[in-house]
C-alpha cells in the first residue's frame, strides 16, 4: 500500500489532473462552494464568503495532516481551471474501505469529467492505495451523482430513509458501493 500521507499523490488522464488541495485555491474554490447548483447536490448552504471557504480549507487540510482525507482539486487541462473536486473521506483503513464524494462546477457538467476524475481515482484506490472497498452516499435528488457512480459499477446496497434535513425536507441518502474485484472485471471488458 502507497502511504499518501507521507507523499500526497498527484493523479492524471488525458484531460484532468487530480492535486492536493492547497490554501492558494481559495478563490477557485469559493466559486465552487458559493455555486446553489453544486452544493444542493450534496444538502448543503452554498458559502457566502471567502472566510467560510477558508476555514473549511483550512478544516480539509488538517484533516489530511491526522490521516482522515485525501482531497484533490481536479484541474482541467486544456484552460488550467479548477473544475470540481474529488476526495476520500469516512476511510477505515484497517478495513481498506473509504467513501468517495465530488463536486463539480456546473459549466463541467455533461463532459464527461466527473466519470474521468472518478475513474482514475478508484484505480489509484484499488491499485497502489490498496483498498477493496468504495463508498458512495449520494441524496435522492441527485440523479446526475447516480447515473456517475452506476455508468462506474457501484452498485446501489439499500437506501438511508429521510437521512438527511435540507431547505425543510428530510431527503432520503442511497448507499452505494465497488468492490476491487468488481472494478478489475470492469476494466478487463
């Protein structure tokens, strides 16, 4: 098993390349998280200043430090822009499992990126990281999330009723899951 936590791993396709968050991507970002589009996905408050994107930064890099979170900025090849973000959180490495989550900017939406980003991060996961399990807990309304992580191969393992309270309706959470085995007979077809 690669020990990111030493050396954070920068990750590449043809089109993105996955890198360690840092604090110099705080305007990036804030766009990102004051976006009602990008954070309804995930039942959240869009930001509404740079301070409130600061400390999260902030929160999300000390977490890496006490080995909870690895968080990538995906950054688009062809103009440099950071276009989303990917990260592993929830890991219990003891039983080699981590869940994933992503957010996108919605100009990136439908471009196939966030599939890109997701698949270049579960080979890492499975490959040189070395685990066996990736988690997936989207909210019921958001489809797009969905149709990413079964066009991956995650298959849907039961559903979290009225999980989660956002804008005064209690949502239900899908839990979502791929095995390393079934990642590699993905990749062998």
């Amino acid at each position: 098993m690669d020990n990111p936590f030493i050396i954070f791993p920068a990750l590449e396709t043809e089109r993105l390349r996955l890198e360690q968050l840092t604090i110099h991507d705080l305007d990036a970002m804030y766009e990102i998280k004051a976006d009602p589009k990008v954070t309804y996905q995930y039942g959240r408050n869009p930001h509404t200043s740079l301070i409130q994107t600061e400390s999260w930064i902030t929160l999300v890099l000390n977490d890496y430090v006490e080995k909870k979170t690895l968080y990538w900025k995906i950054v688009n090849k062809e103009n440099l822009r950071i276009a989303g973000s990917v990260t592993l959180w929830n890991m219990d490495l003891e039983s080699f499992m981590a869940e994933v989550g992503y957010e996108l900017r919605p100009e990136f939406w439908n471009r196939g990126i966030m599939p890109e980003a997701l698949h270049c991060l579960l080979d890492w996961s499975f490959g040189l990281f070395g685990l066996n399990r990736v988690e997936a807990c989207p909210l019921q309304d958001n489809s797009a999330s969905v149709r990413v992580l079964e066009k991956s191969g995650f298959k849907l393992e039961g559903t979290l009723r009225q999980r989660a309270f956002f804008q005064g309706r209690f949502l239900d959470q899908y839990y979502y899951s791929i095995l390393k085995t079934e990642w590699e007979k993905r990749k062998v077809k």
